[in-house]
C-alpha cells in the first residue's frame, strides 16, 4: 500500500489510499483492517485513520464494530438484487415522468458524462466509471420537480449501491455493456419515446442483475 504525501491533507488522503486498496482488491470482502497495522502501512496517526474509516462506513465499504477492528464489508446476491428492484420501480417512474419534458441542458449533460464513461472505460478506470454511472441516473432526475423522488433515487445510486458493484467485482467485465445500455436509454429520452426509454431502463436494470449473477455464481 501507498503512504501518504505529508504535503496534502492527511485525512483525505488516508480516505482515498483505504478506499483504493478496498476497490483494487488489495484489501478483500470481510478482512479486518486493525487500526495499528493499518496506520504502520500507510504512515499515518489513527485519528485521520479513524475519521477515513468512518467516511468509508459511510460509502458502505467498511463496517465498524464496536470492541473490534473494522472490516472490510461484504457482498450479499440477495441485498443486491433487492436493491435493484427497489431502484427499477423508481427509476422507471422518473424516466416516464421525464422524458416527454427534459430540458435541452439535461440532453448536453448526459451526452457528456456518457463521452466521458467510455473515456473511463478505454482507460480502465473503473471507479471514475463508478462515479459516472451514478451521476447519469441522477441526472436522469433533473427535470423531475418531485424532490422527494430525487432524493430517494440519489439514495439507491449511493452508499450501498456503489459498495456492492465495486465488492461484486463485476466491472471490468460489465462496464462496457453498462454505457451501451446507456445510450439506449438517452437516444429514447432524447426522442422524447417514452414507451422505449421506460423499456430501456427495464432492460438496464434486469442486465445489471443478470450480471451480478453470473459473476457471483
């Protein structure tokens, strides 16, 4: 493992090395990560240490325990998968919802960020791939006046959601047929077909399901 640059902040970057050894696999699903050996390694106090392990129990990377060390968290195929129908029913609300009005910004966003996917992808940096897959559905709500729908799509997008795509270690196989199912999904918003973007959100949803299984299996 990296240690830390004295010259930047401490606690973020003790975020970001911990993460990055959660995401590279360097650190795997249940491990326990004891505060002592964990802060020899990358050369740092346990308070910053402390703090970057709260932040990633946040992300739903790590899971803290009370008189234990913290320890890596761990994929689960039956929360997943219950996960991602929650998130197909809402999705598909908001995509029927917003298609016949989505603004002319929004387009111009989205087309960026799917550029900006594949660009992730020839590069293989999957977790900027992460980032940019959860921020397309978000966008996805822009347009939606109904704040409390945002919210809870911005909820299933994030903390438990990212953890287990990156735990599932599935995106080095998925993440170029993700950004297809992608576009298919902004060319029928852009066309303003409600009938095909809510399929192709269906169809999005259940591949990435499909996915997860496989991997796992």
């Amino acid at each position: 493992m990296r240690r830390v640059n004295k010259m930047m902040s401490i606690s973020d970057q003790t975020y970001d090395l911990l993460r990055q050894s959660i995401v590279s696999g360097e650190f795997s699903a249940n491990e326990e990560l004891p505060e002592e050996r964990i802060s020899k390694q990358i050369g740092v106090s346990r308070t910053p240490l402390r703090e970057a392990l709260r932040r990633l129990a946040a992300d739903g990377l790590v899971v803290l325990q009370k008189g234990k060390p913290a320890r890596v968290a761990t994929f689960t195929m039956e929360g997943a998968l219950h996960l991602m129908e929650v998130r197909t029913l809402l999705e598909t609300h908001n995509l029927r919802t917003i298609t016949p009005i989505r603004s002319q910004a929004t387009m111009e966003q989205l087309r960026e960020n799917v550029r900006n996917q594949k660009k992730a992808i020839t590069e293989e940096d999957y977790e900027e791939f992460v980032e940019l897959d959860r921020d397309f559905h978000l966008l996805l709500t822009e347009d939606n006046e109904n704040k409390k729908l945002r919210d809870l799509i911005l909820q299933m997008n994030s903390g438990d959601y990212r953890a287990f795509i990156i735990l599932s270690n599935t995106l080095s196989q998925s993440a170029e047929a993700a950004c297809e199912e992608h576009e298919a999904i902004l060319e029928a918003v852009e066309e303003k077909d409600v009938e095909r973007a809510s399929a192709a959100i269906n169809l999005h949803m259940n591949k990435v399901s499909t996915r997860i299984t496989q991997y796992q299996s």
